[in-house]
C-alpha cells in the first residue's frame, strides 16, 4: 500500500488534504465557530500548502496517509463513544423517570 501510495500522488495528497481538514474541523475549531472569509480562506491555503509537504513526505516512504488515518479512526471511535454515552444516559434517565412516576 505504501508503494501505491508513493505512485500515486494526486490520491495521496487528496487523503492527506482530506483527513487535515476533518482534523482541523473537529479537534482545533473552537465550538464550530467559522472564522472571517478572509481568515478562513487563509486557514486552507495554508493547510493546502501543508498537505503538499507531508505529500512529499509521503512519497518519501514516511507513512503519513496510514498514521492519519489512524488518528481519524480513534476521533470517529472516540466520537462513537460518546454518541453511546449519552444514548444510555438518556436511557436510563427516562427510566428513572417511569419509576417516580410509578410510585405516585
């Protein structure tokens, strides 16, 4: 896969590209606050031009594609959890409700 990968340099800077803005997105947005266009235009030319160098890297045989998503998967799993969390929560706080109501 790193080889394809190494091959393939348009893919592997649209990964590369693709997982930086979904991490920048979910881990470093202060409450999904936008910024100014012209601020956030700015944000992603420089995360454009970020991309390129770890693209480069990439085709260097450094596995940045893989150690990406990586990270996107625990943030997904970590995201699941929580999404679990607060689905039992609910749960069980609806129950706890039936219950009070029960003993009128």
């Amino acid at each position: 896969m790193q080889q394809w990968l190494s091959d393939h340099h348009a893919v592997s800077y649209l990964l590369i590209l693709g997982f930086t803005i979904y991490i920048f997105n979910k881990v470093f947005r202060a409450n999904n606050q936008k910024l100014p266009i012209l601020k956030e235009v700015l944000v992603y030319i420089l995360m454009a031009i970020g991309s390129f160098v770890l693209m480069i890297l990439q085709v260097d045989k450094l596995p940045i594609v893989q150690c990406m998503g990586i990270a996107v998967l625990m943030m997904l799993m970590l995201r699941g959890r929580q999404l679990y969390d607060k689905w039992k929560n609910n749960r069980a706080g609806s129950g706890a409700v039936k219950e009070a109501d029960s003993g009128k």
